[in-house]
C-alpha cells in the first residue's frame, strides 16, 4: 500500500457554511449602505419637499417671500413651462428662474431671447452650467465660495440697503463694462446685475438661493436683498423648470455630461486617482526573492514528488526532462573539472566527459542535449540512463 492511501480524502470544494463565513462581512456592508442610502434619501426629500416654490411653507420652501411680496402690492404667479415663462415677460414682469441648470441649450436659448429686450427683470438663482446660455458674458468659477455670509461692496443701492446676506455659493467671472459686481468671496462676485444693451430691463445672477429659504429669511439683510431683487416690478412670474415640459424634449445637443453635476464630476475623477493609488500601493514589487520561513518541515522528496505530478499533469515532458538534464550536467561538470559557467555548452562540456569514459561522444550529446521524449516510458528511460551516466563518471 503506497502512502497516498493512507492518507484521507480531504475535499476543497466549498462548503455553505464557508461561503456564508467569508462573504457575510462584504454582504453586511452591502446592507448598511443600502440602508444608509435609503435614509439618506428619505431625510433630503423630506427636508427638501417643494424647494424654492412660493406655494410651499417647508423650510425650503419660498411662501415667506411671496407673502412680503403680496403685502407691498407684488402679485406672484407659478409657471412651470418655457412657453408660459416667455408669454409672461413684460417691462413690468420680474421673471424668477428657479433651477436654471435645468434647461437645456434649446430652451436657455428661447428664454434668453424672450427676455433679452423685454424691459423686465430676470433673476438666475445658482446658475453653473446654464449662465453662459442664460447671461452672455457671465460665466461660473469652478470653486464655490466657502463663506455663505458676505458683504455687498458695491454700489448697487439694493445691495448697500440690505447690507450682509447668506449670497455665498457660485462664484462668477464677468468682463461686463457695465456690470454690478456685489458680494465678493475671494475677489469674485456672487451677485452680478448686467443692465439689458437697451431699455431699462436686466438680468441678476445669484450664486445661492439661500435668501429666499422660509427657514433663512430673517437672518442678517436676507429679507431685504430678496425683496428689493423680486419686488422692483409689480408683477413676478416665479418660473420652476419641470422635466415634463414638451420643451424639455429637445436636448439633442446637450450630453449626457452636462447633465451632471460639476461636483459629481470632480467626485468621480479623485475616485479613479484613489483606486490607481490603491492599486499600485497593493501592486506586486519588483526586486529580488524575499525567502519566507515555512510553518513546518517539508521533506525534499515531497517537494520532488509534488512538483513531479505537476509535470505529469500538465503533461510539460519538454521541461522535465530539460530539468533532469541540467541538473546532471551540472554536477558532471564539477566531476570532469568543467566550470560551472561552461557546464551547458556542449563544445566543453562533451570532450571533458569522453577524455573521462572513453566512450561515444554522440550518444553523450543526445542524452545530454538531445531533444524532448516523446512519452511517459521515454522519459523514465531518460532519468535512467542519466542516472547511470552520473554513477559511471563518479565511479574511480
């Protein structure tokens, strides 16, 4: 009985209880983001319920506003599409455009050409990717402010009257001649008014909406600043951009990029750098063999015998026998005198070994460099005849 029978059948199939044990811990943190995720999104929608709308008392709601409004005379009215938007200006319109990132190109550009020689005023909140198309000239800084409270310093006398205001958000870039640049954060504007090319119509750009919130109307001049902005005419069409609007449906132009959020964008690139950092941190190194030490002994016929059934199983004849045969030329050229560095050239090897035997120096060559065996039966002959090629050299 050989030794392999003594041993027990072990089986390395996976079990059920070993899958559940190594991949509860990734299904655990697969659960707690859903959760999280799911929470997340019921906490924003609930605080977020009827944003910027003029009907709505939540606090980020815009009822406050447009109650101020009423009581000095200002009528408000809701729109939620581009025709109804551009039907309602008029010089003594204020238009309110509530999400104008919303737009497509087609639209920005039918709302820029209804409004540009109205003689009313249109009123961007936070636009980014929409204030080229919206206010020509005008374009949005890539970094936002990081203070929300900041003075006017300028000479726009609504903004002198209502003096500090949560304005902090976008900020923006003009070469206007005749531009209002208020609200300052690090040397750009977050308020700009660009008086219309004629007639006394104009277009502001707010970089936060934070004024007209129901919960942040009464700190500092907020209430003021949104009074002054949407009370200057008698009337004001509160614009909200709605994906239903059969207008909405022509964005040919636009991709699917400038759909998304600047700060989606630069989120999704520090995760590409993060995972390339990653990556080479867990890369393999290059450089020379650390030895590690063994948990326990191996014999060296094991490892002969393992590696042997390794040959055998994927049938590598070609390297078993290359390893048989330099391994014996090796040591014959240590027997013959031969050194090492020569040891596999057949030109010094070959005339050292038949000086030694007196024998054939052609059978040397094909049993010492000749080609791979065709068989199993071939290569154990092969070990054989080296074996006893080996024991003849050593014989004295």
């Amino acid at each position: 009985m050989t030794s392999e029978a003594t041993l027990p059948a072990t089986s390395v199939s996976p079990t059920a209880r070993r899958l559940w044990t190594r991949s509860r811990g990734l299904l655990l943190a697969v659960v707690l983001l859903l959760v999280a995720a799911v929470v997340i999104a019921v906490v924003r929608s609930s605080a977020h319920h009827g944003r910027l709308d003029p009907r709505s008392a939540d606090p980020y709601g815009s009822h406050a506003v447009a109650a101020l409004l009423a009581e000095r005379g200002v009528s408000t009215r809701v729109v939620t599409t581009l025709d109804a938007a551009r039907t309602a200006t008029g010089p003594d319109t204020t238009l309110l455009v509530a999400a104008p990132d919303l737009l497509t190109h087609h639209q920005q550009s039918r709302l820029q050409k209804a409004v540009q020689n109205s003689g009313g005023r249109t009123v961007l909140i936070a636009p980014e990717i929409s204030v080229d198309g919206l206010a020509p000239g005008v374009s949005a800084d890539p970094a936002p402010s990081f203070d929300s409270l900041l003075s006017p310093r300028c000479a726009l006398p609504a903004t002198r009257r209502a003096g500090t205001a949560d304005t902090g958000g976008v900020r923006y870039l003009t070469a206007g001649a005749h531009a209002d640049r208020c609200y300052p954060s690090d040397g750009l504007p977050t308020l700009v008014r660009l008086p219309a090319a004629s007639g006394s119509g104009d277009t502001v750009v707010l970089g936060a909406p934070d004024v007209f919130y129901n919960n942040r109307l009464d700190e500092h001049g907020n209430a003021s600043l949104a009074l002054q902005l949407l009370g200057s005419r008698s009337h004001l069409v509160w614009y909200l951009p709605s994906l239903s609007d059969t207008s909405a449906t022509d964005s040919g132009r636009r991709s699917f990029f400038d759909l998304l959020p600047s700060g989606w964008l630069w989120g999704t690139l520090q995760l590409f750098i993060a995972a390339a950092l990653a990556a080479l941190w867990r890369a393999r190194r290059l450089g020379p063999l650390v030895p590690e030490k063994l948990p326990v002994a191996i014999r060296a016929s094991e490892t002969v015998e393992g590696r042997a059934r390794l040959y055998r199983k994927a049938r590598a004849r070609d390297r078993a026998a290359a390893a048989l045969r330099s391994t014996t030329r090796t040591r014959l050229a240590a027997l013959v005198g031969i050194p090492l560095a020569q040891a596999h050239t057949p030109e010094a090897l070959l005339p050292a070994l038949s000086a030694h035997l007196h024998g054939d120096g052609q059978s040397l060559h094909s049993l010492l460099f000749g080609p791979p065996p065709g068989d199993d039966a071939a290569l154990i002959a092969l070990a054989d005849q080296l074996d006893a090629l080996e024991r003849e050299v050593r014989r004295p």
